[in-house]
C-alpha cells in the first residue's frame, strides 16, 4: 500500500532553511535546537528567539517569497 502526505502537511524545517514562529507570528532562519527548542534569527539578521517545535513550520513558496522580497525591499531603502 501506498501513503501520500496530504499536500498542505508541513514538515518541520532543517537548519539553514526558513521557517514560521506561529506562536510569534513570525518568520526567520532556523540557526538550530537547543534544550528541546528551536532557536530562530530574522531573515535580515539580528538576535535570535526561542520557539517551541510544534509551532515550527516550513513555509509555502508563497510566504518565502513574500519574505524574502520584503528584505531585499528594506535593503534597498537604506542602500544595501
């Protein structure tokens, strides 16, 4: 027998990759795990925060490109 992820089923991120805080509303950089809790930074940068594995998830295309164009916006507006 054959079993299929249903396709809106999200996997928890790995280091390196972006992810959504959902208890935060936010999204930045999975850095790694520490004492049972991922530690996330900001996309653009700076200090990072503690988020629960459960509310840890990979983000669509969609929301990744949102997120990314967002930063090369801000970036932008200050001559990066």
């Amino acid at each position: 027998m054959l079993l299929c992820m249903a396709s809106n089923q999200q996997t928890r991120p790995d280091i390196g990759e972006l992810a959504k805080d959902s208890a935060r509303g936010r999204i930045g950089v999975v850095m790694g795990e520490v004492g049972g809790r991922v530690q996330i930074r900001p996309i653009g940068g700076g200090r990072e925060w503690d988020a629960m594995p459960d509310k840890v998830a990979a983000l669509s295309a969609r929301e990744e490109l949102s997120a990314r164009l967002a930063v090369k916006n801000d970036n932008s507006r200050v001559g990066l």
